[in-house]
C-alpha cells in the first residue's frame, strides 16, 4: 500500500509522475520494460507540454481524438457543470445530459440511424454492433477487411484485419477477412482507382458467394480505414458494398470510431459516397475524447428487431452523464463554430498541396493520401518497387529518426510502420497547420542527409 492522498500538489512533480508510471502502470501494445512515455503536464488547444516545459504541436489529437483540441473551455465548463449537478446515474434512467447527446448526433447521422445505444468506446461499440447483426439475420459470419482495425477487445481484435489481431487470435470463429481497394499497394494490380474499385467490389462478390450469402450476418468496413493507412476508398466503392449487403441480406456496420464526427470534412466519412449504412459506430470526436464515450446509430429495420424483443446486452455506464455533457458542448461547438466546414477546408487549401509539394521534393515519399484533417504520407526507400521505410508491423532506425527530429523541433507526428499519419484537432489554425508541416519538411531533410 502507498499513500491514498490525492491532493493536487503530488501532480506537480513530473520526476515522480515518471518513477511512478514505471513503477506501476501497465501500458497497452508495448513490452514493458524498455517504455520510456513523455510525461505531459499541461495542454492547451493544439499543443501540449512535456516536463521540460517544451512546447509540442500536436499533430495526433492524441489517438485521433481530441478533435476541438485540449481543453476546449465550453467541454471543460459542460463537465464540471454537469459533475455539480449529476455526476452519474445507471443507463435505465432518463437523464437530460443523455438525450440530448442522443438527440444531437442523431441530428446528424445519415438516413434513419435515429436510436442510438451508447457505449464506452469504439471496440464496445463494434461488439455490440456485430451481436446486433447476428440477433437482426439469425446468421453468424463477419466480413472485414485486412487492412482495418476495429478494437481491441476479443470480438473487436478478431475482425480487425491488422497486425494487432495476430498474437490476439483465437481462432476468430466466424470472422472472415478481405481486400478492400488500396490502389497504392493494390492486391488486384489495378492501375486507376476505377479498376481498384471494380475489382475490390468483384473480389467480395466472390468472397460472399463462397463463403455462402445465408451465413453472413455483416460486413463491418471503416468508411475510411484509420490506423491501417488513412486509404481514402475510390468513389462509389461503398455504394457498391452497400449493394452487395442489399443484394445478399448483409448488414452494413460503417465503423466510424476515427473517420466520424468531421474528421474526413464531412460529418461521417460516409457521406462522401452518399451511403447509408444499416448500423454506425462512433466514439472518439463524438465528445474530443474527454470523458470515454462511444455507440451504434441504428437504422429504423433494426431498431425494430429489438422493440418487442429485449436486446441482450448493456454496459454500466453506457451514457454516462459527464460523457453525454461533453458529447452536447462538442457538437454544439462544431455546428456553432463551423468546425467540419474548417476540417474541409483544411484539407483542401492546407494539406493537400503542401503535401504534393512535399512529395514532389522527398523521393522517398511514395504516396501521399487523405480528405479533412486525415493525412498519411508513406515513406519508402525507392520509389519504384514501393519497398516500404519500415516493414509490415515493423518499426526501422530511420523512422524512429524521423520521429525524433519532428519532436526535437516542436511537433508530435502520429507515426505507423512506414507511414506518418497528420491527424491534427480540426480546430487547428491553419498558420499552426503550416508551421508543423514545415517541421515535417526540415525533419525529412535532416534524417535523409544523416540516414539514406
Ligand atoms: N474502430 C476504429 C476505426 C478505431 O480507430 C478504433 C481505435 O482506434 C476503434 C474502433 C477502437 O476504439 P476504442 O479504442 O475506443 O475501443
């Protein structure tokens, strides 16, 4: 036993923040023994500061979800109001703080997912999305793709398609996995993104057919596959998947943990191909990840699977208040503020060409890809054969270079295998978006002449 006391002061020593953390926290995805995690003492809208009082620009929204950045005053107030009131109370209750997050995301989802079931965060949302398909067809199978991730809880992991699933897999009953278009590295040796989206949309025809239409219960697809790449699909490939799910009695889960909530430069990445899934899954931007908060939009035919039926499944503090109050004070901001019609503009004016100018002056930025404030640039070490700067589910010196001369000069990247992802909150300015691609450029050079 340590000492129980939790007065602020104890938070001011960023040294024993450390020697405890080490002491005593077990950190997801990672060996343990040779972590060595930033201490963080402060944030403020798009930056953070370590305890050297060094200034970071951050470039991830943390895990893609501080979308108004750090400690938006009105999230903040909403919290601390609601916490003055009515910290929590269990999910069978009417509480205003639920309804109206309910009643504000359902305003802008698409079609008619109008009833949402709230969760903690997306893996949760995902299972019970699933466990929702399967109760609607009375049919088991999963499809998804290889390049995905969908969570990292045991049904969640299982349909993820990337290296996170293998040391998690236990056999994956019922989970069966596919090519989705990625005409970079396409797996059909497609040369335009209209024959990577004809031959994506024949390859699961075909997946469908054989594994047998009267087995499979879903398809759960990132609108736009996060982690995985940011590989933003060609035009009407999800209208074609929604098709194919109309055509064969499959549920359409769109898994918009990372995509939703404007990230792409609309509200749901979704609504670029004008689609309406059969069930949505969000969290993350939903509330800027200040108090754990996920769920599934669902669709009218499925909501009425479960009217007369109970739906066997719930978690303690689905829509928690504190959550639900951050949820209301972030969507009223993006409406008020006009943070999705920022995030657009961004990706047009900001990123999208400094990026091309980017890669037009690094050779070894083999593509660069995205929409809104969702960016990947793929680093390789010739551009001809695309052999990537790191290897599948690898990390390699010159990324790891890479990342440090980025820090060194002020901006924390988001970084996977050969590819920096720039995933900033969408409230960021875009002198701010300027200043860290221009870190980004001088760290290419620097890491190029030392490294390649
Ligand atoms: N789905 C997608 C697309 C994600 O990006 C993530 C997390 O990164 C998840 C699901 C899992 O969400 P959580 O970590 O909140 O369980």
């Amino acid at each position: 036993m340590t000492e129980t006391t939790t007065h602020p002061a104890l938070y001011s020593d960023p040294h024993r923040t450390y020697e405890l953390d080490r002491a005593h926290v077990f950190h997801p995805w990672s060996a343990q023994a040779d972590l060595d995690p930033i201490v963080i003492t402060r944030a403020a809208g798009s930056y953070v500061w370590d305890r050297d009082d060094n200034r970071l620009l951050d470039f991830t929204s943390q895990l893609v979800y501080t979308n108004l950045g750090h400690q938006h005053p009105r999230i903040v107030q909403a919290i601390q109001e609601q916490a003055a009131t009515l910290c929590t109370i269990a999910p069978g209750y009417a509480n205003a703080a639920r309804s109206e997050a309910a009643h504000l995301i359902a305003s802008h989802t698409p079609g008619d997912l109008d009833r949402i079931f709230f969760t903690n965060g997306g893996a949760d949302a995902n299972e019970h999305a699933i466990r929702m398909a399967r109760l609607h067809t009375g049919k088991h199978k999963v499809l998804s793709t290889y390049r995905s991730y969908h969570g990292g809880t045991q049904l969640a992991v299982n349909v993820t398609g990337d290296p996170r699933r293998w040391p998690n897999d236990n056999g994956s009953t019922g989970s069966v996995h596919f090519f989705g278009p990625f005409l970079y590295r396409s797996a059909f040796n497609a040369t335009t993104e209209e024959e990577e989206r004809d031959r994506a949309l024949e390859h699961l025809e075909q997946v469908i057919a054989l594994e047998g239409p009267s087995t499979i219960a879903a398809i759960i697809l990132e609108s736009i596959p996060g982690t995985a790449g940011i590989m933003v699909p060609p035009a009407g490939y999800l209208a074609g998947v929604r098709e194919l799910c109309d055509r064969y009695g499959i549920v359409f889960i769109a898994d918009e943990v990372m995509a939703g909530f404007g990230r792409s430069g609309r509200w749901f990445a979704i609504e670029h191909d004008n689609v309406v899934p059969d069930l949505l899954t969000f969290a993350k931007g939903v509330n800027s990840g200040y108090v754990p908060l996920g769920g599934v939009a669902l669709s009218d035919a499925i909501y009425q699977t479960f009217a007369r039926r109970a739906y066997p499944g719930g978690l303690t503090y689905s829509g928690h208040p504190l959550a639900c109050a951050a949820a209301v004070a972030t969507i009223q901001a993006m409406q008020e503020d006009k943070i999705v019609e920022h995030a657009a503009f961004l990706g047009e004016e900001v990123f999208g060409p400094a990026l091309e100018q980017l890669a037009a002056k690094h050779d070894w930025i083999g593509d660069v890809r995205g929409t809104g404030v969702f960016w990947a640039v793929e680093l390789v070490r010739d551009r001809a054969t695309r052999e990537p700067l790191a290897p599948y589910a690898g990390s390699s010196p010159e990324m790891a270079a890479l990342l440090t001369a980025a820090r060194r000069r002020g901006l924390l990247p988001f970084s996977n295998f050969n590819r920096i992802h720039l995933v900033p909150p969408l409230t960021t300015t875009a002198q701010e978006a300027r200043a860290g691609l221009r870190i980004l450029d001088e760290a290419l050079t620097e890491v190029r002449a030392q490294w390649m």
